[in-house]
C-alpha cells in the first residue's frame, strides 16, 4: 500500500513538470515554424524587388538583373517548400500543418505572375504599357495577400494553442506586416517610373492608404519601450529604422511621388530607385529577423529550464522511492515480520482468528503551477488585442477623428482618374457642424474634440468604402463620391444628417448633447482646375444652408458650378 501511495504521488510530482517540458516544447516548435512562414511572406515581398527592377530597365533585363531574379526566385521557392515539408524535431511539432490547399494557390498564383513580369520584362521599353507594368505588379501584390491566407492560419492556430505565446506572435505579424507594406509603398509607384508616366489618382490614393498603414503600425510597434529593450540585440533597432526608413526612404520616396505628381520626369530610373530603396528596408526586416532570434532564444531557455526541472523531480523522486523502499523492507524485516508472528502466534493460541493490522500513510501534495499568472496574462493579451483592433480601424491622417486630412483630400480631387486626361466627375459634400463654438465655449475644447469624434464616426459608418470622407477644417467635414449621380447624393446627405441630428452624444460629465450640421452638395469634375470650382460650388450651397437658417442640405444650381 506504502509502494502504490508513493507510485501515485511520485507520478503526481512528475506529470506537471512533464506537462511543463512538453508544452515549452511544443512552443518552441510551433514558433521556429512560425519563422518559417514570416520568412516565406518576406521572400515574397522581397521578390518584387528584382522584378520591379527588370521591367523597369531602359533595354531588354541585363545577364545581372536576370541573375538576381533568378536568385530571389529561388529563395523564394525554398522558402515555401521549407514550410510545406518542414524538419520536425519531433512528432508534436507537426500535428498541425500547413493546409496544402493554401500552399497550392500560393504556388499557382506564383508562377502566373511570375510569367506576367517575364512577359513584361522581355518586351522593348518603348511597347512596355503603364497598364502592362501595373498588371505585373499587382499581380506580385496578390501572391502576397493570398499568403497572408497561410499566415493568418498560422497565427490563429498559435494564439489558441498557447496564450503564453500569443503576445509574441501578434508582434511578430506586426513587424511582418512592417516589412510588406514597407517595399509595398515603393512598387505602387513603380509602374509610372518604369513607365516614365505621370503618377494617377490610383497611385496616390494607394500609397497615401499605405503610408497610413505604415505609420499606425509602427505606432504600436515603435511606441512599446519593452520590446526595445528586451534584449541587447534589439536595442538602437528603433533609432535606426527611424532615421533609415521612416527617414531616408520615405524623403526619397516623397521626392519622386512630387515628381510624378509634377510630370513624368523623375530623377531616378525604377532600377536605381529599387536599388537604393532596398537598402532602407534591411532595418526593417533586421528588427523582424532579431525580435524572433530574442523570443526563440527565450522559448529555448523556457524549454532548457522544464527540462532540468523535470529531470531534478525524477531524480529526487526516484531517490526518495528507493529510500521509502529500503526503509519499508528494513521495518518489515526488522519490526513487522516478528511481531505480525508474535501475535498469529498469540491470536492462533487464543482465538484462532486472524486479526487484519492497519498501516495507513496521509500524503499531501498539490501541483499548481502559473495558472493564477496565466490568468492574468490571457486577460491582458485580450485588453491588448482589443485595443489594437481598434487603432488599426482608425484611418492615420487626421489625428483627431481618423479621417483624410484637407491636404490629402486636395491630392485626390486634383487628381485626373482616367488615363486618357479626361477629368472623372464627382461630388462633393461640405458639412459644417451647427453651432460648434458654443459647444467648446460651454463645454470646453475636451467635450468639442468628442463630438467631432462622434460625428466622424457615425458619417464613416453610413458611408461606402469607395468614399472619402475627410476633415476638411474645423468643424467641417468634406465627403468625396465618385460614379453618384448629383440626385442621390443629395438624398444621402440628408440621411446623414438625419441620422447626426437624432443622434445623442453624451459627455463626460454626463450632459447629452444632439448636434445638427448644414450640408452643402456639389457635382462637377475632378482636376487640377476645377477641383477649387467644385469646392466652391460646394461652399456656395453650403452658406445657403446655414443662412437659411441651418440643418438643411443644399445643393449646387448649374450656374453656381459654372461661375469662373
């Protein structure tokens, strides 16, 4: 009984620590596979580098730029085959793999966009289309997005798996997703300098929505201390990426989007500009690269420490079984043997009735391990995920409210859409909140930042994702529809300002507030010269809505839009 007691607690010691090692394993597994995936993503991105630089040559690609091709290409295959036949160091590493259907559609979209940058690549510079080099591009872009598909697997699959874990992969993705939209900025433009076009509409409303990307997650990234200073390896990272990248590339980048903004002249060939802007990305992907060395190498000692702990429990376990062993064997030989026969003796003498001894032995141990910790840590990761939906929801320009700030609304509206000159038509909607100076006057600033907020939030809510929204100054807000007709955006602007003005806003201090706003609606065509005439136009109906007497749409009359 004494042996089966000890059995059970000795097993009731090792199982936990056992539990521990495999789980720190498995942990280190999952995330060097992990690495895999993030380093497959970023030879995808970088792929696009040389290509970007073949179709962009003055001749036909050089014996060099076919050679580098080449060689990324092939980095990039061999990346993808080391995740769908990765070396397991055990049998738990692989319970979950990559679904091959994934890698399937990653490998035939591949090899079709690599077929459209070779096509492109070969022909003449003077047949080589802006539309046939932005084809080839976004092809390369899509063999991207389809495999974040993979990633997205990958980082739910470990997030569940272990919530110890999750912190570190979610920043992982972010400084993949860091690197990706980093070179991704670059190739939107890289059409028109291959081309020697002038930028389109497209180009600058793409880019600007990645410039946007870029900053909030280096928001999230660059503004954590902890991350910086985790490790020696990681320290000096974020200084460098901002005076590199955020600094050299992106001046550099700036510059060129003024040139094609200007005209097709650039100042540099998108060889040149591939080149140079490469080398403002390696910051980027050192600091990926390093933080997963820094978490890898603490999985390691995670994994090192459960299992010296284990091995020193099985020790000192087996040790005291062998100890309870001897002394059980020296009582019974020595104590118990002689005295069990001293009294069959006297029971058989006397009753002849055999009389069962009691031996029981009380053992107390419990194992509980982290769980108040873990506990602690899932409800944090949960804050933190929150928190970080939503500031990836919010737009980046305009501090305040998330919307497109007036100077990029300005680039968008004189922008020409079409590739043959022509201007697209549009209409614009001013709003002008009703009696916004008496709010700060009677609420102050805090309770006026609020309701702008607010406002904000409900016009982007009743809005579709091909519409710009923008705060256009103050308290005015401007809304930019493309393709509507000047009638039904009319009737859209009054449902907006229906819905602002049954709206009730709350503040602080628990005063309700319902706000109304005069809306101004004008159609007419985008460009470099009737953008101001639009906004007129608009400004004109919008005055006539707060002088007859304020929460009304108006809209635009044809003389008003044609006044010079």
């Amino acid at each position: 009984m004494a042996v089966v007691c000890t059995g059970i607690l000795a097993a009731s010691i090792i199982m936990p620590s056992y539990g521990d090692y495999w789980l720190a394993r498995r942990n280190l597994d999952r995330v060097q596979r992990y690495r895999l995936v993030l380093d497959a993503a970023n030879r995808l991105s970088a792929e696009r580098g040389p290509s970007n630089a073949v179709m962009g040559i003055m001749d036909l690609p050089t014996d060099d730029a076919k050679r580098q091709l080449v060689q990324f290409r092939a980095a990039s295959d061999a990346a993808i085959e080391a995740i769908a036949n990765p070396i397991a160091p055990n049998r738990e590493s692989i319970d979950h793999p990559i679904p091959l259907r994934f890698l399937e559609q990653t490998n035939t979209q591949l090899k079709s966009a690599r077929a459209e940058v070779d096509r492109v690549a070969n022909l003449p510079l003077g047949q080589r289309r802006l539309e046939d080099v932005q084809l080839a591009i976004e092809g390369m872009f899509a063999v991207v997005d389809n495999f974040q598909s993979i990633v997205a697997w990958n980082v739910d699959d470990l997030v569940d798996a272990d919530d110890g874990i999750a912190a570190s992969v979610l920043i992982g993705h972010m400084l993949s997703d860091l690197r990706e939209y980093g070179g991704r900025i670059a190739s939107q433009i890289m059409a028109p300098i291959a081309t020697r076009h002038p930028l389109e509409r497209k180009h600058l409303i793409d880019s600007s929505r990645t410039r946007g990307r870029l900053n909030e997650l280096w928001r999230l990234v660059g503004g954590q201390d902890a991350i910086f200073r985790s490790d020696a390896r990681l320290i000096g990272k974020r200084e460098e990426i901002e005076r590199v990248f955020f600094g050299e590339g992106l001046e550099m980048f700036d510059a060129l989007v003024t040139e094609g903004r200007n005209s097709g002249n650039y100042s540099l060939t998108a060889e040149e500009f591939t080149r140079r802007f490469v080398k403002t990305l390696q910051p980027l992907e050192s600091l990926r690269s390093e933080f997963l060395n820094v978490k890898i190498d603490e999985l390691m000692q995670t994994r090192d420490r459960a299992l010296r702990t284990l091995l020193m429990v099985i020790a000192i376990t087996t040790a005291i079984l062998v100890i309870l062993a001897s002394l059980v064997r020296m009582v019974h030989r020595s104590v118990l043997s002689p005295l069990l026969q001293a009294r069959d003796e006297v029971i058989g003498l006397a009753e002849d009735q055999p009389v069962q001894l009691g031996n029981p032995a009380q053992y107390a141990g419990e194992m509980r391990r982290l769980f108040d910790a873990i506990q602690i840590l899932r409800g944090k990761l949960r804050e933190r995920a929150r928190l970080t939906d939503k500031l990836k929801e919010q737009a980046e320009t305009d501090g305040l409210t998330g919307l497109f700030n007036r100077r990029t609304l300005d680039l968008i509206g004189q922008s020409k859409a079409k590739a043959d000159g022509q201007a697209e038509t549009a209409c614009l909607v001013l709003i002008d909140i009703d009696y916004f100076k008496l709010v700060n006057d009677t609420y102050g600033h805090q309770a006026g930042d609020q309701v702008l907020r607010e406002v904000a939030a409900l016009f982007r809510s009743m809005l579709r994702p091909t519409d710009v929204i923008a705060r256009f100054g103050g308290e005015e807000f401007a809304v930019l529809l493309s393709g509507d007709l000047l009638s039904d955006v009319v009737m859209r602007a009054r449902r907006l300002r229906l819905a602002l003005q049954r709206h009730e806003i709350v503040l602080a201090d628990g005063a309700r507030l319902n706000m109304t706003a005069s809306f101004g609606v004008a159609s007419g065509p985008l460009g470099a010269e009737e953008w101001p005439r639009l906004i007129k136009a608009a400004d004109i109906a919008l005055y006539r809505a707060k002088s007859e007497g304020r929460n009304r749409v108006r809209f635009a009359a044809g003389t008003e839009l044609d006044e010079p």
